[in-house]
C-alpha cells in the first residue's frame, strides 16, 4: 500500500487578492521587487508534466517557519521537471533562481507572484546540470535548491538516471531521484506498466535484501526517489495524482553501504512478461 501524496493542502479557496498588495507593502519590496513571471510557467494541474512536487509550506510566510519550501534540497536527472506548489493559504510567494541579492536573480527562473489559489503552482524543468540555489522574493531568508546531476548508468533492459549518480554522498544530499527508463519496454503512456523494486544491501543474498515493493505507472518511466532518515521504511507518491514521482524513505539507508538496486518489470498490462526484465544498478553510499 502506497500512501498517496493527495496534496489535500492544495484544494484551496480563493486568495484575498488584496493581501498580495499589503503582503509587499508591509515587507517592503512594493516598489523594488521584480515580480513579471519569467522562464518556467504557471500552469493548471491538467497540463502539468512536471515529475517532482516541492511544496510552499503553510506558514511560509512567517520567519520562525523552518521551511519555506518542502523538501528544502532536492536532487534530480538533468531534464527533471520540478514543480512548485503554494500551499500556504492567502499567502503569495516566488519561485526565483538565485541567492537573495545575487546578480542573477531570476534569470534562471522567476515565477512572479504565485497565489494561494487551489492548485496555485509553477514549474520548471531542469536542463542543465548543477547546483541551483533559489528563494522567495517577498520570504529571503530561506534559500532553497536543486542539484541536477547527468548521471547516467545503461542496463540491458533499463537506463538509470539519477540526481547523486553511482554515489550518494548524504552530506550533500539527504534525497536522491532515480528514473528507471525501460528500454526494451515501449512506453505508451496507457498500457500500465508495473515495477518491482528491491534492494539489497552489502550483497545480493536474499538475506541482504531490505526493501521490496511494486509501483505502478501508466506505461511511463518510473521515477523513485530515495530519502535518508525515519524510524520506519515507508514509501508514497506517486506526486501527482497518476504521474510523477515515488518516495522511498526509511532508516536502511544508513551510512557507508553498497546497495544493489534492482529494477524488474512484473507486469505490462496486468499481464506478467514472456521473459524476465530486470537489471541490477550499484548505489554506495558514503556519509
Ligand atoms: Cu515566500
């Protein structure tokens, strides 16, 4: 059982468009703030091709909140697209690349004034590799960021790409997305395609393995996104409601570890394959 990411948070009623104006003022930036929407669009959840869903937190406004955006720090594939969510209610927010000051700022991507309107969000897709600081306009004292990783590693049946690559360095990056793309599976983005994933841990004994679960796409790609930390190991997702990512998250993974990670096709259309379709992928981990 996966528990669904709902985003019940982003069913919201309509935004007092007067605040936007004595939100800006009562900062501050009235008269300073660039707020044009620039690169990235806006855009309503029935076009959304976006993989991965940050979250502007309720109470992201206020300064003592300890997050602005959620998760704080993401790492994805290069061509990932990330999308960002206002669920802090009656609050306006940016999305704007950069660090607060930053000569650049905006020129990367500037969402302009988000409302807290239901399914209030903007997206952007990540095309070149690095690390992508980014903040609130209005809210500079958080700075977020992406880090967009080429990494690329090729299987018989699958290609991996990931936001660490082969290895994943937890003082850089608490979470890491992968995207297993089938290549001798066709993706129609209609026949459901359903993944096995399991991991093992310092080996590839059955008693080594740590994790075994089945997620199931469209006939689509399966983006997987592993996250440090918890008590349980627990997964959810997909962000959206039929599409985007998956979220591993639980204590196996621990510090300095090899684990195998193998991706394996059980069923193409309800129906299990002719043949096997599986690869193993190699993930250490150094803390
Ligand atoms: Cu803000």
């Amino acid at each position: 059982m996966h528990k669904r990411l709902l985003h019940k948070d982003q069913i919201r009623a309509i935004a007092a468009v007067s605040l936007i104006s004595a939100t800006l003022l009562s900062v501050g930036f009235a008269t300073t703030v660039n707020v044009t929407a620039q690169p990235g669009s806006m855009a309503t959840l029935q076009n959304i091709p976006a993989t991965y869903a940050v979250s502007i937190v309720p109470g992201a406004a206020q300064r003592e909140s300890p997050y602005h955006y959620f998760p704080p720090a993401i790492a994805v594939p290069i061509h990932s697209t990330v999308a960002w969510f206002n669920n802090d209610f009656g609050q306006p927010h940016t999305v704007t690349s950069g660090i607060p000051g930053g000569s650049d700022v905006g020129t990367m991507f500037n969402s302009g004034l988000m409302p807290a309107t239901a399914n209030s969000f903007f997206q952007y897709r990540f095309d070149s590799p690095g690390d992508f600081a980014y903040h609130c306009i209005i809210h500079p004292w958080r700075v977020a960021a992406v880090s967009v990783s080429e990494a690329l590693e090729r299987g018989v049946n699958f290609e991996l790409t990931s936001g660490t690559g082969p290895v994943w360095n937890f003082s850089k990056d608490f979470r890491t997305l992968l995207n297993f793309e089938p290549r001798t599976v066709p993706l129609d983005s209609t026949s459901p395609l359903a993944y096995n994933i399991t991991i093992f841990k310092d080996g590839t004994a059955p008693e080594n393995q740590v994790f075994s679960d089945t997620f199931v796409t469209a006939g689509e790609q399966l983006p997987i996104e592993l996250v440090r930390g918890g008590n349980e190991t627990i997964t959810y997702g997909p962000d959206f409601s039929t599409t985007g990512a998956y979220h591993i998250q639980g204590p196996i993974f621990s510090e300095n570890a090899n684990y195998t990670i193998r991706s394996e096709i059980s069923a193409i259309n309800g129906r299990p394959p002719d043949t096997p379709i599986a690869d193993d992928f190699s993930l250490q981990t150094i803390a």
